[in-house]
C-alpha cells in the first residue's frame, strides 16, 4: 500500500508535465427526473441499511431523510461514478476520431508495475508499455474533464395564493371531512418555515422538493470543481376537490429552457465537446437527434421503462443506468450512502457502519456468486443429460 501511494504521487507530478487537453461535459438535467430516481435511490438506502443493521443484530435502523446535503452529495456521486466510467473509453474515442494520443490516469498507473518503485516521472514514460505506445519519444495529452451541470426545474410555488385559494374552498365546503383536509393543507403550508411536521403528503413532497431545489443552488459552491446553472421554469398548482382534496403541481415551460439551452451551447461548442441528458421525456427526441449527427450524445436514466424513442436516437452504447452508480452493476451491489448519513444519523447507533456495510455487501457478493454457479451447474447438467439421452435412442 505504501509502495501504491508513492507511485500515485510521483504519477501525479508525471500529469502536471503533460499537455493538457481540455474536454467539455455539458451535463442537461430534468430536474423532475432526477429528483424522482433520487428518491427512489433514499428509498433503497433505507431498504438496505436495515438489513444490514439485522444482518449484525442491531435491531431497527434510523431513518434516512432527505435534506439538501444529501440530495447534493448524491448527484455528486453520479457524475463522478460516470466520469470514472467514460474517460478511458473517450481517450480510445477521442484518439480515434481526431489522431490525438490521449491518456487519464489509469492508462499511466498500467505502465508501472506492481512490485516497481519510480523515483522520478521520466522513469514512467520509459518502461515497456510507455514504448509500446511511443510515450517515451512523443509525450501523450492527459485528458481533463470540464464538467458544466444545467439544471432545469420548475419555479417557487405562490404560497400566499395557494392559501388564500384553499381558505375560499373551506368556506365554500359544507362536507366535514373535507373540510378537515383543507384545514391540515392550510396549516402546513402556513406553517413551512417553522419546521413543524406535515400533516399532508403534499406538503412533506413540496418539501423535499426545496431541499432538492437548494442543492442545486447551492451545487457549485459545495463542489468547487464543478459549474452549475439552474434554469426555472414555472410551478402550478391545480386543485381537485372531487378527489378528497388532492393538490398536483405541475412544471411549466421547463422542457423548453432545456431545450432553447441546448441549442446556443450546441452553436458554440468544440467538435470534441460532449452533451450528456438526464431525462426520460420523449418530448426530446428532436433534440437528441440534433445534437447525435454533430457531437458525442449520452443519455443517463433512472427510469425502468427507458424510452424507446430516446435509445434510439442515442445508441446502445451511450446509454448508461443511473441506478449502477449508486446501487453497483452485476455480483458488486452497493448500498447508496451519504456521508451525512453515515456521520450524523447512523454512526449515533453504529459507529463501525462502514466496515459493517462493507462486510454485508461481501456477503451478499459471495452469495450470489455462489447461487450464479449453481445456475451455471445445473444448466450444464440439463444439457448434459439432454445429449445423453439423445445418443441413447
């Protein structure tokens, strides 16, 4: 381990020597879609972390709450799983297309072998893979990502309004039980700043939804390496009093400022730049067929029902599962965690919870590894005896 961070060290020297080759990542959010994967992915931490508490008998696990630091350190993740992903795939890519010899830092690490100790960055462009790829004669480019994050999400709702439009419907309501109802709405979106806790399902949602909305305010300033935008549409409210008082908010003119955005980026961008869409909206098929005949499109998804429309635009291999960032891909599952989590909720009841959730996780690799060969097993002696049989007669 010792012997690894040293070469990491003296390979990060080796990089501030390269010439670097800048590559933009536009990154085009459904603000709606993402929040909607992210509470899926809450919902799945909670699941997960409970069983890990009785797997080591611990009994009850607290509860995992949204809030700001949480919704901002999630989508952080994403976007650093996802770099991590494509960026020895885009150096291959890149390299390709436009001649240019690109490297990141796996490519370099690869060139030095496991028991060798660099005392210098030249010794790694002179080892064996270096002059493999001529390194040692004509230096590469290492390959920096410049990440630049275009939120778009629907704007502040008009509170005072909602309230004064749910008072006139109370004194218009001669039904009791209705009119309980609308007495709770009116409490709680009174009652928002205070911090009392909501009495309705639509409150606790318009909540969340301002946590979500202040981690993307507040996304840059938490991640200094990164630039976001927050781009708003409109947020209506529609009330349905033949269904027991139910309140949709519903986004306005969103879609569009994505869409009009996309489109002076796409003007004004360098061959190599790279439009990523977080979305699963059919609605931007013209788009995705636009920006897929001039530049790199990838398409980012947290819906189980992808759209057919938008796969086909994009291409098999541009499309990646939200859910393998925060939840692993295959036998290597993971448990989606949040250092705030980790630090202020669980580690009051489980200090070792790390540890803990990487011992249970290793199980449950061993396990289903364990059940994928028996499945390989039996299949094969299915097949097996098939053959036999048919020799037989």
């Amino acid at each position: 381990m010792e012997n690894f961070r040293h070469n990491w060290l003296v390979l990060e020297n080796a990089i501030k020597q390269l010439k670097k080759h800048s590559l933009n990542v536009n990154y085009y959010i459904d603000g709606n879609h993402l929040k909607l994967f992210l509470d899926s992915m809450i919902f799945s931490a909670n699941k997960g972390h409970q069983e890990v508490y009785q797997f080591n008998g611990l009994g009850k696990c607290p509860s995992l709450d949204p809030n700001k630091s949480v919704y901002s350190e999630l989508i952080f993740k994403i976007h650093s799983q996802f770099l991590t992903k494509i960026k020895r795939e885009m150096c291959h890519e890149f390299q390709t297309v436009y001649g240019t010899n690109l490297v990141d830092e796996w490519d370099l690490f690869l060139s030095i072998k496991p028991t060798q100790r660099l005392n210098n960055p030249t010794e790694l462009f002179e080892s064996e893979r270096s002059q493999k790829f001529g390194w040692d004669k004509n230096s590469p480019e290492f390959l920096e990502m410049s990440p630049y994050f275009n939120f778009f999400v629907g704007g502040g709702v008009d509170f005072q309004f909602l309230i004064k439009t749910l008072k006139k419907y109370w004194r218009d309501e001669a039904d009791p039980n209705a009119r309980s109802r609308i007495e709770r709405f009116v409490e709680d979106f009174e009652s928002r700043d205070t911090g009392a806790r909501p009495k309705t399902n639509e409150f606790l949602n318009q909540q969340k939804f301002s946590w979500f909305r202040e981690a993307l305010d507040e996304f840059d300033a938490n991640w200094k390496s990164l630039v976001a935008e927050v781009s708003e549409g409109q947020t209506r409210f529609n009330i349905k009093p033949k269904q027991h008082f139910f309140i949709e908010f519903q986004e306005k003119a969103v879609d569009t400022k994505l869409v009009m955005k996309c489109m002076d980026d796409l003007a004004k961008a360098k061959n190599d730049d790279v439009f990523v869409f977080i979305t699963n909206d059919t609605d931007f098929l013209p788009l995705f067929e636009r920006v897929a005949e001039t530049h790199q499109l990838i398409w980012l998804t947290g819906a189980k029902n992808k759209s057919k429309g938008l796969s086909g635009a994009v291409g098999r291999g541009k499309i990646f599962d939200l859910v393998d960032f925060l939840s692993g891909e295959g036998l290597h599952k993971k448990i989606p965690s949040t250092k705030y989590w980790d630090n202020e909720v669980l580690k009051q009841s489980c200090p070792d919870i790390q540890v803990l959730r990487d011992d249970y996780l290793e199980q449950m690799a061993y396990e289903a590894f364990q059940k994928q060969q028996q499945e390989i097993y039996e299949d094969w002696e299915r097949t097996a005896r098939l053959e036999w049989e048919n020799d037989k007669f």
